[in-house]
C-alpha cells in the first residue's frame, strides 16, 4: 500500500466533529439517565451531574485518538464501528472508574457500578456508532 493510499484510510473521516458531538452525547445521556434513576435532579443538582459526567469524558479524551476512533475507517461498516466503541468504552470506561476512585472526584467504583457503567456504556455507544455507520455508509 502506498503512502498516499494509507493516509487516505488513515487520516482523520469527515464526519469526526458530528461523531465526537454524537458520542458526548450518548455518553453525558446514559450517565444522566444513571443520576435520574438514584433520584438525583441534574436541574438542582448540576454540578453533582457533572462531577459523574467528566471521568468519562476525560476517559474517552484519552482512549478515542489512541483507538483511532475517529479515523476514516472507523465507520467503514457496521461491524467496524461496534468493534471500535465497544474497546473504546472499555478503555474509557476503565479511566473514568479510576479517576472516580481517586480523591480528586466525588462518587465511588464500589460494586456493581463498574460492571453497569461498563455494559450500559457499550450497549449506548455501539448502537449509536452502528446507527452512524449505516447513515454515513448509504448518503
């Protein structure tokens, strides 16, 4: 393969600002969605909010560029995009679990959080990569 063919495959896709909005979202939603359910008010309770919501983010900041996740060839297929933010969110998810046990945020990995934030995490985030993939592969 030559240089110019690699870096065409290699090289950042079109569509990464859309992917990197969609997948901030996915992510601030499923962890609003977690605080909803053990009663906390994201209204009232902004900053609780966020202070779950940054770990992760921060976890996905440092797994995304070294997976590759934005790469051209991250939504080529379904199958590609589902590979790529499942070990995504895995990587993320790991980071966000050991900042949230470190002393510089508030919360806990205690049991079962980090087998939920882990499953929940991957189901959210692979459908909305594989729905992206499928959108973007037939426009």
């Amino acid at each position: 393969m030559d240089s110019l063919e690699s870096r065409k495959r290699t090289g950042l896709a079109p569509a990464s600002l859309p992917l990197f909005g969609g997948d901030l979202v996915t992510i601030a939603s499923f962890l609003i969605a977690g605080e909803l359910s053990h009663g906390i008010d994201p209204v009232s309770q902004p900053l609780v909010v966020v202070e779950t919501i940054v770990p992760f983010v921060i976890g996905w900041f440092v797994a995304a560029p070294l997976l590759r996740v934005y790469d051209r060839s991250a939504l080529s297929t379904p199958l590609a995009a589902a590979r790529l933010a499942a070990g995504t969110w895995l990587a993320a998810a790991n980071i966000g679990l050991l900042l949230r046990g470190s002393p510089y945020f508030e919360g806990g990995t205690t049991w079962p959080f980090p087998l939920v934030i882990i499953g929940i995490g991957i189901v959210s985030l692979v459908t909305w990569r594989v729905i992206a993939a499928r959108v973007l592969s037939t426009g």
